[in-house]
C-alpha cells in the first residue's frame, strides 16, 4: 500500500491504533489533532504543579493492546509500566458498609457473604458464570467482527450458538437480570453500575452489559503514569512507523468529491490531501455537518434522549482522612432509581450522587500516601452542554452534594489545591458534536446496540473509529475500533472493486 495516503482525524485512542496498524502496512499516515498531545479522553489536567488524569482510569481487555502492538512489531510491556490490580475496586454506602471485589472470585465470594449473607455470594458466583458466558458468546462474534447489525451477528454464532446468544437475555434490561442473582438492593446498584461504563442507566441498558463483569475478573491493570501515558507512548510508536503528527490541527472540512474523499482542509487554510481519511471524531459532530456538507452522510444524529451521560469532573490535590481509599473507590448513593430519574428524566445533577474517586497515587490495593495525594473525583451528569449550560450555582451544589455522600461514608479532603472542574459544557468543547456526552449514544435496549455505526461509512473512502462507533465506548473498544477501521480499509484495498459504500451499525461498551 506504498503511497496511499491517509489522514486520520483525532488522536484518541481509536485513531491511534488505525495509524499504527495502517502504517504497519505501508500506507502513508498524517494524524491531525486539534489538541496539543495525544489521548482524546485520555487526558490530564495541571494541578497544583502535577498533572492528574482527567479521563477513563480502568485498563483492562490487555489483549486488545497486546496484539495491536505485536502487529507492529512491538511488545506492550516494554512500552508502558503495567501493574495487576488484586484489589477491583472498594465500594462503600456509609462508615460501616463497605465491600472489596478482587480479582480472586473466591475472595470476591467470601467478601460478599461477610457483606450480604451466603445467599448473594452464590448468587455472586452464578452471575460470575453467566457474565463469562455472554463475554464468551460476543467476543469473536461481536468484539472481534466489523459488521454489526442482528441478522450478522445471529449467523456468526451459528446454529449451534443460537441457545448461548439466547441465554445472554438480550432483550432483558441489566437492573432485571441482575434481580435473578442478587436480593440485596446494595449488591443490585454495584454490578448495576457497569451500565455507566458506557454511559446508560443500568434500568435501560441491556443485560448483555453484565459481560463488563467478566471484563474486569479478567483483568484489570494500573499504567504507571495513567491512561494518557499509554497514548503517549502509542503516539510515539506511530512515529517509530513513520507517522507524522500535526497537533494543534484543527480539521474544518472533509473534503469530498463525486461521494469519495479527496483530503482535508485545515482551518488555518492548508489543505492535506488523502485517499482514505479515518475520522476518530465524535459521530454526531459528522452527522450535523462540523465536518462540512460532503461527509454528513457518514455521520450520525442522536437526539437528547438518546445521548450517553455526561460528567462533571474535579481533579485536585488532598489528604484523604477517615476512609481507606483504594485505587478505584466508588461511593454509592441511598437511592440509584431516583439518581438516575434526576439525570436522565427530569436533566440535572443528582441531590445525591454515586461518587466515583480515583486516587492516583496508591496502588489498586491502597496504601497511605504521605501528604496531599492526586484526586480525581466524578459524578455522572446529563449530556446537555451544548443546549443548557449548566450554571455556576448548580455545579457548586454538585461539589456539595459530593462532598456530602464522601462525608456520610466517612471520607473528608484536608489541605485541598485548587480545583479544575470540568462540566457538561466543557466536555461538549472538547469534543465537538457531542453535547457533551461521553460515550456515544447510550444503549437503550436491545436495537440500541445496532445502531452504532461501523467502521464504513457512504462516503467512498471515508472511515470511522472512536468510542461513538462500533464496538463501542471504553479505551479497550476504542482502541477496537480502530483496528477494524484498518482492517476494513485494507480488505477494501485489496479488492477489485472501488472502496464500497456499504454503512454498517452496532455497538457494545466497556471501560
């Protein structure tokens, strides 16, 4: 593919991969990002002299990375500094309820039945079972494939796969299955929460997402430096292969001509022409025309009630006093159906949100860092940014209502650093076309996972990946993303016929 030349558009986690595994095979790859460093989502903020990550914190699906870098001739483990996590996460409803999940499903267990009784922790156990069966039955089919729509997926499995893609309850919601393993209410907004992992109400979402459980016994890792380490060291791989990056490239318009694509027009006037463009952007900015008239048909338009939730993020410096945080500790408010009535139905912040805090600077099983630590500290929020800001004074009861959740668990922030806070608004500005929504469109119901679309698109030449597009949101799926977007523009390469037009849609999620 010598002399085929490819821009991709964002350097995110899925654009990162399509340059890599493109360049891998030849082809000559710019990456414009409007940003001034790799990562998209994976990011960091400055605070108080350091940086804190300010994106997703979970790394897991390790093979995803593992064989994107040996298709280039490189080993994960030798280009970032990874460390298995024992401890999954600390969860917690008050000073005296809280629950450890580890990696070990028998210390899980045991850990449930001291929590809840031995009646969940073999209901804990058959969910373990059931999550790893429907991680099994979508992997190969799903995961892996780069077509997405029901009929495909139904004949990947085979006839002798009907029963098993049955038996993973597509048509149930996750709040319903999960009444089929657990009584405790507790238990039933812990393993409900995987919905957010993509950004849906677990009383909505499919129970296929219980496949996340399965993800994270799997394996869950800690990247020295975090997740926007990672991309900087993909990033600088890319360059190994001969990528050429120009950051602070803001892309104004995709060009196109007789529906191919012939480049890309930079706003500052220059123009970078390509064969091929793979657009690592968010789907609906396409969709409303950011990325001029030509490619709006590749796009997407999600409606507000289709919109994956939103964050409002705080990133500081602190001592932690009164609760033993561990890497991952998720604070989990009184009542989840009336959190997610707030969010969802009546669009504003919760008064009393499930509050999910990353300490970077411990290990996943904790410990006791001396002095003021790295805190980033998130609430989910309504994907409203773009259309209904919201006020100063909503987001400063956010930041109480937070701290109070924090306080009824027994945590408080001594000797703070200022505070970078990061709203609706602010992400919708990061990413444009989004409103702010983090994940894409939200699976709601079973056809919602169908209706991402696929790396193809109808305009010739012009290519997806991201987090908005199949398979779906999380770093993992992303990075998935881009690889069947590479795959999908060789195979259309390598065939005798000009680069179809065919669009394709599904999608699935997980950190």
């Amino acid at each position: 593919m010598t002399g085929v030349r490819v821009v991709v558009i964002g350097a995110g986690i899925g654009g990162l991969a399509a340059a890599l595994r493109l360049a891998r095979d030849g082809f000559s790859v710019t990456v414009a990002e409007r940003g001034e460093a790799p990562g998209g989502k994976m990011r960091s903020v400055p605070v108080d002299g350091t940086r804190i990550e300010a994106g997703p914190t979970v790394f897991t699906m390790r093979w995803v990375f593992d064989e994107l870098l040996a298709e280039c001739g490189a080993r994960l483990g030798e280009r970032v500094e990874l460390s298995a996590a024992g401890l999954l996460a600390r969860h917690a409803w008050s000073r005296d309820e809280r629950l450890d999940l580890f990696a070990d499903i028998d210390r899980s267990a045991e850990a449930v039945a001291a929590f809840a009784g031995a009646r969940e922790a073999e209901g804990y156990r058959r969910f373990c079972a059931r999550s790893a069966e429907v991680y099994r039955t979508l992997e190969g089919s799903f995961i892996r494939a780069g077509q997405t729509n029901p009929a495909g997926l139904a004949k990947r499995v085979g006839l002798s796969g009907i029963g098993d893609l049955w038996r993973i309850q597509p048509f149930a919601t996750l709040w319903s299955a999960l009444g089929e393993y657990f009584r405790d209410p507790r238990l039933m907004q812990l393993f409900g929460r995987y919905a957010t992992y993509c950004g849906a109400s677990p009383f909505t979402a499919p129970a296929t997402l219980m496949l996340v459980a399965h993800v994270e016994q799997a394996g869950v890792w800690t990247v020295k430096g975090g997740l926007s380490a990672l991309a900087a060291a993909l990033a600088d791989l890319a360059v190994e292969r001969g990528v050429e990056f120009r950051y602070g490239a803001h892309v104004e318009e995709i060009e196109v001509a007789s529906s191919r694509v012939t480049g890309v027009k930079l706003a500052r006037g220059e123009r970078l022409p390509a064969e091929v463009v793979v657009c690592n952007g968010d789907v609906s900015a396409l969709g409303a025309g950011l990325l001029g008239r030509g490619a709006a048909p590749a796009g997407d338009r999600i409606g507000q009630s289709e919109r994956s939730l939103s964050a409002v993020t705080f990133c500081l410096r602190a001592e932690a006093q009164g609760f033993p945080l561990a890497h991952h500790t998720v604070f989990f408010s009184r009542d989840y159906r009336t959190e997610f009535d707030a969010i969802l139905r009546d669009r504003r912040l919760p008064p009393d949100p499930t509050v999910y805090v990353c300490a970077q600077d411990r290990a996943a099983e904790g410990g006791d860092p001396a002095g003021p630590e790295r805190l980033l500290l998130l609430v989910n929020a309504p994907a409203d940014g773009a259309d209904r800001p919201l006020p100063s004074t909503e987001i400063a009861r956010c930041e109480t209502t937070l701290r109070a959740r924090l306080q009824a668990c027994g945590l408080s922030l001594a000797r703070e650093s200022a505070i970078t806070t990061t709203t609706p608004s602010d992400f919708a500005a990061l990413f444009p076309g989004s409103a702010g929504a983090l994940y894409g469109r939200a699976p709601q119901g079973w056809t919602a996972t169908f209706k991402r679309p696929g790396a193809r698109t109808k305009v010739r030449g012009l290519y997806l990946a991201g987090g908005s597009v199949h398979p779906g949101p999380g770093v993992p799926m992303a990075a998935q993303s881009g690889r069947l977007a590479a795959e999908a523009i060789l195979a259309d390469l390598g065939s005798t016929v000009p680069l179809p037009g065919a669009a394709t849609r599904g999608g699935m999620s997980m950190r």
